[in-house]
C-alpha cells in the first residue's frame, strides 16, 4: 500500500508564503503568478532532483536537492532580459543540460532564439552548447540546438541536433561550409564533438533511440519554386545499417503518417496516422516490413500525446481527452502504479509521470485536478512510500477553487458542442456576469484541468464557458473543417452560441455577459461582435489576429509563404473575417493587452484594432507590455493585466463589488 508522507523540501526552498483558507488580498497576484516549478528532472541514479523554479517577474533559477540529506543548492538564474531558463535534464548523475529561450531581434524583426548550457550540480563548469556565431558567418544561427539522446555513448555526452550555419571562405584558410539541420555528438565537458548526421538544407529533424543512434529523419519537401509544401517525408534506419528508407509522408492536412519515438527493444517506430478520420497510434516495424499493429485509439477524439518516462525518454503510454483526460498504459507496472496513485490520491486524477531514474526505482510525479492545480511527489517502488516536494501553485495553497464541469450546449445548426463550465465557488449559478473564454490555435483545444485564467475570473464571481467550438483539433477532421479563420462563421458561430446557452440556462445575466480571449481567442473575442454586435457587453483580447490578410502576408516572401497563404486562403473572408475591417459594426467597449514582442502576432495587428475602433468612434484601449513575447511570460505583467480586466469588466458591466487592490501599472497605454 502506498503511503502518503509530508512534504519534505517546501521549507528549504525559500517558497512565497502558503495562502490561508481566507480571501485572498491580491487574486490577481496570486493567480498571474507563474507556475513555480517551470521543469523538474529526477537523476539517474534517483539521488538528485533539479527544478527550475520561476523567481519574480519572468527571471528562473535552477535549484538541486539531494534527496539523501535535502539541504537546496541554488546554482544559478536568468532575469529575462535577453534568455531565460526554461527547463533542465541530466545527462549524469553530476551533469544538467538546460535550455535558454528568448526573443531577440537579430535580422531586424524579433526572433526566438535558443541556447544550450551545460553545467554541473554543484553550479561550476559552466559551458554553453553548440556552436557559437561568429563574424564570418553567413546569417545568425537563432537555433541553439536541442538534445534527441542524453545518451551518446560514454558518460556525460549527448546527442544534440543543431543548426549548421557556414561560413564565409574569402581570405581564409578553412570556414564551416556545411548547411542545415544535423546531428553531432557532443561531450558536454570538455567540448569535443563529432558529427554523426551531416546537416542537410531539407532536414526538419532527427528522432534517436535512446541508446545513440540515430534512426528517423524528417525532411521537408518544396516546391520547385523554394517554398515549402507542408508534406514530411520520413526515412528510417533499420539495425545495424548505416543505409535509409522510405518510412512514409505526413502532411498539414495530417494525412499519411508521422512517426514520434523509435523502441529499440520492440524494434518499431511510434506513429500518428488517421483512423476514421481521427489521429490513432500506431506500432510500426522498422525491420523493412513496416508492418503496422493499433495500438491506441479513439472513436471521437484524437489520441493527444505519448506518456514518456526516464533518461531514455522511454514510451510507456498514451493519453487522450474526451471530457476529461484519459491514459492507455503500456507498461503493466505503470498502469497498476497509476491505479494506485488514483486510489491514494482521489482528488488528484491527473497523474503525470515526470521523470524517473534509470532503472524505474523511483519516479518523480505531477498530481492535479480542475480545482487543484497540482502537487509533485516522489515515489519510491522499493518502500512504497510518496513523498511530497512543492506544490506547483503555492500561492493558491488553502484557496477554495472553482470546479469544471464538461458541458455541450447545441449551436444554431443543431450541433452539439463541447465545453467546460466553470462556476464561482459557493454560487448557485444563476443570473451571473458571465464570460465565454474561447482557446487560442486556433490549431488547439481546452481540456479538463487547472486554467489560472477560468479560475481567476471565477474567484471574481463570473461564471466561464470555454467552448471547443468547430475549428478545434482534437476531434478529427470533420470537426477542424477549414480551420477557425476560413471556416471563421462556423466557429465564431460556436462561440456566440455559448453565449447564448448561458443566457438560455439562467446562468448569465444577459446584460452583464462578456468575451474574453488569447491569441485565436482575442481574434474570437473580437469577431463575435462583428458577427452579432449585441449579444457580448465587453470584450476583452490578448494578442489577437486582427486582420487576415496582415497575418497571411507576414512572410509570403519566405519559404513557409505558401503554407500560410493556404492556410488563411484568399476571397471574401479575408475582409469579412477581420474585425479591423469591421469596426464600425462593434458596440462593446474592447480592451486589449499585447506584448511588443510577440514573434506569433504582431502587435501591429492591436495597434491597428485599436486605430480603427477609435476612428469609428468606438471604445477602445490597449495596454502594451515592453520585452514581453505572446505568451506575456511574466508574473508581474499578468498580474497587472488580470487586475486591469477585472476592473474594466465591473465598470462595463456595472458589477458593484469590489475590485481587488491596486497595484503599480507595468504596460503602457496606447
């Protein structure tokens, strides 16, 4: 029988203070706050835990316990400025190998920009990965590489795919000449390095083993013309040859079929390919057959993703979301592990298994639920026991948080659409302000589990619809139909009937219902109300597509032009479906947040919004975050941004209670 232990390291780590049962002072600082654990990795002897750990605004800091005698060793931080640290893994038991991640602007538009760094335990020896820009090159490498196998064969070296970059040869000796994506071995001490996949100009990535080697390549195909057509063709090794083969093709459509992880010991590829037009998972032998054996799938919904564990990234599983999560174990030992981890932790149902040592005696994991938004433990096999480390939310430790209820309500067409009510603790759900949240993609969908957005505005007292209306993945091709921006007035449709159900229920006061969302979703935000102008009082969006043709058209000079000009298409819709060309129609006051840094969405396109709303003489402001990316990756910047909409929804809405206290602004306003 597992047993439940206290938690063992929370004092150690210098942790916010846990908040009481009370209310909380600042729910906007409290629920903007970033996750405090951004990754966790567990050695491979079982020794040693690593974290990243979020520190204020957007900075990290990497922390290591030792589990035998846990006194923490912080052994570094990034403030965020030009790269911050995003996640760390051993590569020893005395060796972390993490990620850097930025936004820069080295070609005169801003870029996301990578970087590897090496560095032991103890915080010494520091020393960054791949090769380093240098003035002869041609153009600046933006792609610091990433690891396929923290194995590459002695003790401390890994293989890591990288981006080739050559170098100018006039008036030198010698100049890197090779070009594109390849892989090299890399011993992450002294620097050596030996290339074991020349680069190639095609190539999109290379997919190991988990022993050091190399077995699937992925290479992108073009047109004549130099631009890429979206279809993958991937070739394979067989054991023991240096030789490729045909594998197969996937294209943007999802059609044909995509391997994802290689099993040395079953000596087959995992694979996506479309059963009844839904993406199922499949075994293939790589043993010149090919020959494909089911082995998860789903009559309604996608299989979403492979559940991985160990240094060898092992495949044990895979997961799906109906109404909620669910998980196929392949591994008998981890799914009885799971059934007892249910068991012990009832009101914990998600079961994450995030890292595990070497031979599988211990396992780090993530136990979370809709109202709860997480705990890591660790478990040993041999003595049973679960050991509390942090939770992933400390600042709404004692917070009574809201559950999700997975609802369908029926659009204009007659149907059914999924979605997740999420109601004010304590409420009775009846005539609430009330906000329909649709998802950013609008490649995405929502799923059951913790969201800090649904949970803040459900702590204010609003109830949250957020819909996987048509135009969503997850549900297989018939229900992506042409994406959410061609097939904008189905899915805008969905959204705008969400409203509606609310009112229709009695859970919304019609007058007091409002729009809220991110990316996609703030593009949603907005053309609800060129759709139907009265039915949304406020709307509120976050980085949002504004004008199709600006997205399309970003980088129709560029190799990817001709994906995006499918992708958004051409016709009518393209002024129909952009709110920028429809200001005019908008009676709702709008406000929006984006970061002037945004490689996804521009901010240009807020900007514009904002202009033609005004000229319209409309209701409008913009709140732009300096440094910030799409995902407005700073505690102190979303904390503001909550506090600013909960204050503009209660004087638009002419909700009486209070906002929470004020705190100093960080956007600006435009």
């Amino acid at each position: 029988m597992i047993r439940k232990l206290l938690p063992a390291f929370a004092a150690l780590l210098a942790l916010p203070a846990a908040a009481s049962a009370q209310p909380l002072s600042d729910p906007a600082a409290a629920f903007g706050a970033r996750p405090n654990i951004l990754s966790m990795a567990l050695s491979p002897n079982g020794r040693l835990i690593s974290m990243v750990q979020s520190t204020a605004g957007d900075g990290a800091r990497i922390v290591v316990i030792d589990t035998a005698n846990p006194q923490p060793t912080n052994i570094g931080g990034s403030e965020g400025e030009n790269l911050r640290l995003v996640g760390c893994e051993f590569i020893s038991n005395e060796r972390l190998v993490c990620t850097l991640y930025g936004v820069q602007n080295p070609y005169g538009r801003w870029a996301g920009i990578s970087r590897l760094l090496a560095v032991n335990v103890d915080g010494s020896d520091a020393v960054a990965l791949g090769e380093r820009n240098s003035m002869a090159q041609l153009y600046y490498r933006a792609y610091g590489g990433s690891i396929i196998d923290n194995f590459g064969g002695t003790e401390g070296s890994v293989l890591m795919q990288q981006q080739f970059v050559p170098e100018q040869n006039t008036g030198r000796l010698a100049g890197r000449r090779g070009e594109g994506l390849g892989v090299v071995r890399v011993n992450t001490r002294n620097l050596s390095r030996t290339t074991v996949e020349p680069p190639r100009g095609d190539a999109g990535a290379y997919i190991s083993d988990g022993r050091g080697r190399v077995r699937i390549m992925a290479i992108s195909q073009y047109s004549g013309a130099g631009q890429a057509t979206g279809r993958t063709l991937y070739r394979y090794r067989r054991t023991g040859s240096n030789d490729w083969q045909d594998f197969g093709t996937f294209d943007e459509n999802d059609e044909g079929i995509a391997p994802v992880a290689v099993d040395p010991e079953l000596e087959v590829a995992y694979a996506y390919a479309k059963l009844n037009g839904r993406l199922a998972l499949y075994r293939v032998a790589l043993d010149g057959s090919l020959r494909r054996e089911l082995v998860a799938s789903h009559p309604q919904v996608d299989v979403g993703g492979l559940i991985r564990i160990g240094r060898r990234n092992r495949v044990v599983g895979a997961s799906f979301a109906t109404d909620r999560w669910e998980s196929v174990y392949f591994d008998p030992e981890l799914r009885q592990l799971a059934e007892r981890l249910h068991r012990t932790l009832p009101q914990q149902p998600m079961i994450d298994f995030v890292d595990s040592s070497e031979d599988d005696s211990k396992l780090l994991i993530l136990a979370a639920s809709d109202d709860n938004p997480g705990q890591y433990y660790l478990y040993d096999r041999a003595s049973r026991s679960l050991t509390g480390i942090l939770p992933a939310r400390p600042e709404l430790e004692g917070v009574t948080l809201a559950s999700v209820r997975p609802i369908s309500y029926r659009a204009a067409d007659g149907t059914m659409v999924p979605g997740y009510l999420t109601l004010p603790p304590g409420s009775n759900g009846r005539g609430l302000p009330a906000i329909v949240m649709p998802h950013g993609g609008p490649g995405a969908r929502d799923v059951w589990g913790f969201d800090w957005l649904a949970q803040y505005f459900a702590n204010r007292g609003f109830a949250v619809l957020q819909p996987n209306f048509r135009g969503s993945t997850g549900y297989g091709e018939a229900w992506f139909q042409q994406n959410g921006f061609r097939s904008w007035r189905t899915a805008i449709g969905d959204v705008n009937d969400a409203g509606r159900w609310l009112i229709s229920q009695g859970i919304a006061d019609p007058a007091k219902l409002a729009i809220f969302g991110w990316s996609y979703g703030g593009y949603a935000a907005l053309q609800a109300n060129v759709l139907d102008p009265d039915l949304f009082k406020a709307a509120i969006a976050v980085a949002p597509v504004t004008d199709l043709e600006l997205a399309r058209d970003r980088y129709a000079r560029t190799s990817i032009g001709g994906i995006l000009r499918d992708f958004f298409g051409t016709g009518p819709h393209i002024a129909e479906g952009s709110p920028a060309r429809n200001a005019a129609r908008f009676r709702a006051p709008v406000l929006m947040f984006h970061g002037d840094r945004d490689i996804n969405v521009e901010v240009e396109h807020a900007r514009l919004m904002n202009s033609r709303l005004r000229s319209a003489d409309k209701q409008s402001e913009l709140i732009v975050y300096p440094r910030l990316d799409h995902q407005l990756d700073d505690s102190t910047a979303r904390a503001d941004m909550l506090r600013r909409s909960d204050a503009f929804l209660r004087r638009v809405l002419g909700i009486g209670a209070p906002a929470a206290p004020a705190a100093a602004p960080t956007g600006t306003g435009n």
